[in-house]
C-alpha cells in the first residue's frame, strides 16, 4: 500500500490549521474532540492531545484540523505535527476506531434542476466528497463504488460528484418524471450503509491529492496562474450551485486562447457556450487585458 503523505493548509482562523491527507482518513463522517477523554473513539486524537498546546481535534474526510491554544505559533511546530500525523497513519494504526461514537443522522437528499435539461442535482446533508469527480462510463468509475453502481442504472450516462452534490446526466431516451424518485431514494439508501463513495486511494491514483494538485499549479506560467485564481474565486462558485465544474487546461501565450474543461451539468449543456463567451471570456478579458483573447471549451 502507498504511503500516506500529510500537507499542511491553513484555514481563515489563524489558531485552526488543517492537516491534509492524499486518502481518506474516515468513512464519510465527521468527529470532533474538545479534549482527551472525549477521544476514546480516536487513538490518533488521543495522541495528539498529549501536545500541550492542542485544544481540540476536528477529523473529517481526509483531513485532521487542529485548535491550538496560544501558548505557541503553528509556524514553530506544525512541521513537526505533521510528520507525527503521517508517521501515525503509515505504521498502519487506526485514525478512528468506533464509527458510531456520534449519533447517526440519516441521509437525506434532495432534488434541484440545472440549466442543462439532461441533468439533475441531487444533494445531500452531508458531505460526500473532498474534491470533484467526473466518471462517464462504468471503466471509468472503477475508482467509485457509488458510480459503478449508478450505471448500472440503464437510464444513467454520466455521474458528477462535488462535495455535497451529485449530478447525473441521463440518456435521452429517459424521462426524468420516471427516473427521479427512482434515482434519489438510490443515493440516500446507498449513503444510509456508509460504503465508500470514492475509495480511498483515488485522490492518489487520480491525480487529485493536494500534492498533486500544488506540484501541477507550480508548473504553469504567470498568467495560467492568474486564470486558475479567477476561476477558483469567481466562476466555480457559480457554476457549482448549477451542477457542475469547470477546470482549467490550458494558456497559449501566443494565440491567447484559454482552454477550460466542463463538467457535470455544465458538459454538453445548451447555455455552456453562452456562458462561455458572455460570461468567462468576458470576465478574463477585463481582468487580464491584453493577455486573452478567447476561451474556449474542449467538451460541452
């Protein structure tokens, strides 16, 4: 089994740092400890508030956050931390050893519509995912317990998932008056079992750890920077409350033409171009004069 590799990132509360992993620390659930006897069901939590300066552990998904009291600076000590962390996980101990220490909420999902008529949202009361994932086949999904499932669903084409949500995109010769309650009580009595949603090792295998995703960011040139910035800040917001993603490719400096990818709601979406030219392209042009030109989908 690969190792598991900590980065650290910092949060809006300078007293809260959060540990990242590139796997899955927990199975899609969420604990909090204000101090060492409340962390009976973590060994790692227990050990962590021997640090004198640990006030309270926050774990959930692939990420351990940490309150510290004032005593110290994280500067002087979260290197150290972290490799305690990374050290404890790839000795092979346990992150949390009872799953059912907090009281079980049951899933709940529901239903909005997106811009695109072939897609639907499906959100739910928790959190599902860390990052954004995209499968549009069953090969594809081998990395997605809860997709593979899905398509075997003959109506499903394509399985979007992002935080809190999963869009799905069906074939056309659906209705989606037949196929949608069908396909959200699916999802809430698969989320009710606790099997993984994405498996543990597919942010690695995928190129999504945080890691990656730095070590990629530091290979591009000033300005796919400053588009990656602007996208992050302004446009995935948006276009996430309607279903979907959208991911930067590629900058020619010569042409000025920056290639984007979308996904979920917005691939193959009847207002993508729209929103493309009148929305995006626009925005980058004021922002970045003189630097862009064009931009321009590869799918969608």
């Amino acid at each position: 089994m690969e190792k598991t590799t900590i980065s650290i990132q910092t949060t809006s509360n300078p007293n809260i740092l959060k540990f990242e992993a590139d796997q899955f620390l927990t199975n899609h659930e969420s604990f909090e400890f204000n101090n060492i006897d409340e962390a009976k069901a973590s060994p790692l939590a227990q050990q962590l508030f021997y640090l004198p300066f640990i006030k309270k552990v926050y774990i959930s998904g692939n990420f351990i956050a940490l309150e510290r009291y004032d005593i110290i600076e994280w500067a002087d000590v979260q290197d150290e931390v972290a490799q305690q962390i990374e050290d404890y996980i790839n000795s092979g101990n346990l992150v949390v050893t009872e799953s059912k220490v907090l009281k079980k909420t049951p899933s709940t999902v529901y239903v909005e519509s997106t811009p695109n008529p072939s897609t639907l949202k499906f959100v739910a009361n928790k959190k599902l995912v860390a990052t954004t994932y995209e499968f549009v086949s069953v090969e594809d999904a081998k990395y997605s317990p809860l997709a593979t499932e899905l398509f075997h669903l003959p109506f499903v084409k394509s399985v979007f998932f992002d935080q809190n949500f999963i869009s799905i995109s069906k074939h056309d010769t659906a209705d989606w008056s037949e196929i949608t309650a069908q396909l959200r009580e699916f999802i809430q009595n698969y989320l009710d079992t606790d099997k993984d949603i994405i498996l543990p090792d597919a942010p690695k295998a995928l190129k999504k750890s945080q890691n990656q995703v730095e070590a990629a960011f530091e290979t591009y040139d000033d300005v796919s920077k400053e588009i990656v910035s602007i996208l992050d800040e302004y446009v995935k917001p948006a276009v996430a409350s309607d279903g979907g993603n959208i991911e930067f490719r590629s900058y020619d400096p010569e042409t000025k033409l920056v290639k984007v990818v979308l996904q979920g709601a917005c691939s193959g979406c009847p207002s993508s171009t729209y929103t493309l030219k009148n929305g995006i392209e626009n925005m980058l042009k004021q922002m970045l004069k003189g630097k862009v030109l064009t931009v321009e989908a590869i799918n969608g």
